[in-house]
C-alpha cells in the first residue's frame, strides 16, 4: 500500500520520524531544544547548549533540525500552512507526551 504524497498523513510520518531521530540526538546531548534560542544555537553549531559533549550526536541533530524544516516547508507547500502547522502540534504534543519536558519550554 503506496501512501499519497499529497496526503497529511504522508507527511506527519515523514516529520514524526525526524523529529523522533531529533529527540534522540537531543537527549544524546542533553540539549534542551525548546528552551528560547537552543535550536538557532545548535543550527550555529554552538555546542555550549549541551549538557553532555558529543560531537557526533550534535553534528547529526544540526542535520535533522536541517532536514525537519525543509520537510516542514515542503510540507506547508504541498498541505497549506495551516495543515502543516496542525501536523507539527499533533507531533510535538506526541513527544511532550512520551518525553516530558526534558526538552524545555517552547517560547
């Protein structure tokens, strides 16, 4: 069974599974992603964000955060902005759901 790539489904599991690979790289790291300014730190390769220094872990999250926002902009083009916006809540909801706040507060 093929899924439709035009579908939201399609597109909640391709950003659900970065963004589970996200949350483990990140707690690899003890990084606090939600926390203001942690994820434009990381982008910036600014590893000072980690609790625990592992340049592998840190240099794969860079990538993932990478790929989650042009998956999530690939998704609000093909979905609309506001289907994309409901996909990410339902997915990080998910998480906070499993993770607790291990990491941070969203601004």
């Amino acid at each position: 069974m093929t899924v439709d790539p035009s579908s939201p489904r399609h597109w909640e599991r391709i950003l659900e599974s970065i963004d589970l690979e996200i949350a483990q790289m990140a707690i690899i790291c003890r990084i606090r992603l939600l926390d203001p300014g942690v994820i434009e730190r990381v982008i910036d390769r600014n590893d000072i964000v980690c609790g625990h220094k592992n340049p592998h872990a840190f240099e794969k999250l860079r990538a993932l955060l990478i790929m989650h926002f042009t998956a999530r902009q690939s998704a609000a083009q093909e979905l609309g902005e506001e289907q994309a916006g409901a996909i990410t809540a339902h997915i990080r909801a998910h998480l906070n759901a499993r993770l607790g706040d291990q990491f941070g507060t969203p601004p």
